[in-house]
C-alpha cells in the first residue's frame, strides 16, 4: 500500500482547495491531468502512473467519491482517518 497524504488549502477561514498525493520519488512532477469528476483531478507522471488527486471543492466532494477514484486507479482505498481532515475543513 503506497502511503498517501493530504494537504488542505484555506482562503479566508475556508477549505479551497486538497490535494491527495499518492506516494512517489520526491520531486516528480505531473505530466498530465484528467478530469474525473467535476470537481475531481487526477495528475499522472511521465511513466503514466497516477501521483495525486486534486479536489478542487473540498466541501462538495464527499468521501464516497474520493473512494470511487481510488477504485478506478486500482489503488487501495485511504483510511477513513485519512480523509478525515476533509470533514473538519
């Protein structure tokens, strides 16, 4: 299971946007983007292997969905403690 971590961005008070980033070397960089949802990104490395999902609106994405993007990426899904700064944003 790749190790996985959440950075939440406030303005004013208020969730903006998350990122999840998925596990790999430091310092990859995204090659491209795919839309997954409408408020949902998906960035991909060079190799084609997934690094991170943007959420682009934290307070309309709900948990169920964020799952779904794990399943569809064939990744194991996070903890619900993993994802649990979400709610509190």
């Amino acid at each position: 299971m790749r190790p996985i971590s959440l950075q939440i961005t406030y303005l004013h008070g208020k969730a903006f946007a998350a990122y999840i980033y998925l596990g790999g070397p430091p310092g990859i960089k995204s090659a491209r983007t795919e839309e997954v949802g409408s408020e949902l990104l998906v960035d991909y490395a060079e190799d084609g292997s997934p690094i991170g999902i943007e959420i682009v609106s934290p307070d309309v994405v709900s948990e169920d969905e964020i799952n779904d993007v794990f399943d569809r990426l064939g990744l194991h899904r996070p903890a619900p403690a993993d994802l649990a700064p979400l709610r509190a944003a």
